[in-house]
C-alpha cells in the first residue's frame, strides 16, 4: 500500500510520531529502477547486510530534505522524484524508538551508482514494504524480518499473512484482526513476535496469533514498540478474542494512516464489506 506524497502527509506523518512521543525520525529510500529495487550492504561481522539507503533526520532539515541527502550520501545520485510512501519502520537505538518513514524514489541517472567503487549494491526485484529497514536495540542495522534478499523470519511474508488469513477466513471480527495487522506493516515482520506469539500448522497452510500472551508480553515490555504500534496491538487483539481495551487510550494519538486501518478493521468487523 503506497500513498501519494504530498505536503499534508508529510505533516501528518510527522505530527503523528510527535503525538506518540516518538522524535527521532528517520528516513529510508526505495529506488526503483526497471521494475527493481537497489539496496545497498554494510559490514555487520564480516557478513553483507543487505537494506535500503537510510539515515537519520537531522536537526534543521525536513523529512524531504533529509531523504534527498541520504540518497546522495549513500549511493551518489541525485533525486529525480519522490513518488510514493510505503509505510514506516519502529526501531530501538540508544534506547530511543527511531520512526523511519519510507520512501519510494526514482533516481537520476541510476545506473551510476554503478560507477561508486566504494559501495556494494544490487537491484532487487523483490517487492518493497516498510520492513526493509531494520534495526537492533545497538543501532546497527541488521536483517530482522521483511521479504526478498533481507528475508530470515520464520516464515516468508507472503506465506505467512495468507496462513493467518486461512484460518481466520469466515470469522468476520478475526479476519478484521489479521487483516489489521498485515496493513499495518510491523508486527508480523518481527521475530519476536512471530517465534513467541505466531504458531503456525505446515499440513494445512494455516497460522494464528497468540493474542492474549502477545498483549500480556507488550505489557510487560517484552516487544518494545512505538505507542502507535502498541495500541493498534492490543486493538487487533480486542477484535480477534475480545480482549478488553480503553478505546480512548488506544485511539489518542493515532495518526492519520493507522487511524485509518483501524476504522476499516471496525468497518469489516461490522460485516461491511468496501
């Protein structure tokens, strides 16, 4: 799900991370080129870290302007336009929570990241989504969980969201649940989550979540999380088992995007379908 970029959603993208108390912010590009996506690697223990360019919002810039230097900085080319927003990625460093809001990007001249002898890349065709920046609780970047060449969850995403949506399939407030949950691009890209509180049944393709120990772990600070994220946990829970939830606690500074998800989690929920 990629939006259209526009002066209004950067606004709100980043007045809805201040409301949640999250202030570090980040930026990831996914430059796209013949249908393929370039990524970039690190050293991590000798080992290539495959990721997309990204780095921190500086103090004094915009989230734009951010994104355009990373994309220099990183690979040496320059930003042709910005055409989408694909999601965003929570992580811990230093102790903070880091939002990274990514952004798809067509590059000018890309073919001349090429020609910079002192990166390691390569084009992806795999699809991108906000899991494709990953970090660990030291602030290096390392590849947690998402999809194509960064994969190394339990399960592949596909596989997975389509496990849960078979077992769900027919229970209108537990479809609404997984679907909640698959939108919103977090959770079932961590392997915290899905090792701890995802089992799934390989003879019939089908997977559930362990709401009530996933809610009780968020609880007890075992899955660090923006508060965002958290509260549309423990809303997706509420609607699959009907565990108990403050709705003004968990609706109080959500933004625009995940206030969006849930309502239609309600809507489906409801038996209404788009």
């Amino acid at each position: 799900m990629t939006a259209t970029v526009t002066d209004q959603l950067i606004r709100q993208l980043v007045a809805g991370s201040h409301a949640e108390g999250t202030t570090r912010l980040g930026v990831a590009a996914a430059i796209e080129h013949d249908d393929r996506v370039l990524l970039i690697a690190t050293e991590n223990d000798l080992q290539p870290v495959w990721q997309l360019p990204f780095d921190l919002v500086l103090p004094g810039e915009t989230v734009l302007w951010a994104l355009a230097r990373t994309v220099t900085v990183t690979t040496g080319l320059g930003v042709g336009e910005v055409t989408g927003y694909v999601g965003h990625h929570d992580r811990q460093l230093d102790g903070d929570i880091v939002r990274t809001f990514v952004f798809t990007v067509i590059a000018e001249d890309p073919e001349r990241v090429c020609r910079w002898a002192s990166i390691s890349h390569r084009w992806s065709p795999d699809p991108i989504n906000a899991a494709f920046v990953v970090g660990d609780s030291d602030g290096h970047p390392t590849p947690t969980a998402s999809v194509g060449p960064l994969v190394s969850p339990p399960t592949p995403m596909d596989r997975l969201s389509a496990a849960l949506e078979a077992k769900a399939k027919g229970l209108l407030c537990l479809e609404a649940a997984v679907d909640l949950l698959v939108q919103q691009q977090s959770w079932l890209h961590r392997r915290d989550f899905v090792n701890s509180h995802v089992e799934t049944d390989a003879t019939t393709d089908t997977a559930s979540v362990d709401w009530a120990g996933a809610v009780a772990a968020l609880g007890a600070g075992q899955l660090p999380c923006s508060s965002g994220e958290g509260q549309l946990l423990r809303i997706a829970s509420s609607l699959a088992e009907g565990t108990p939830v403050d709705l003004h606690a968990a609706t109080t500074g959500l933004d625009a995007i995940n206030t969006a998800l849930v309502a239609h989690a309600i809507y489906h929920a409801a038996g209404h379908r788009p």
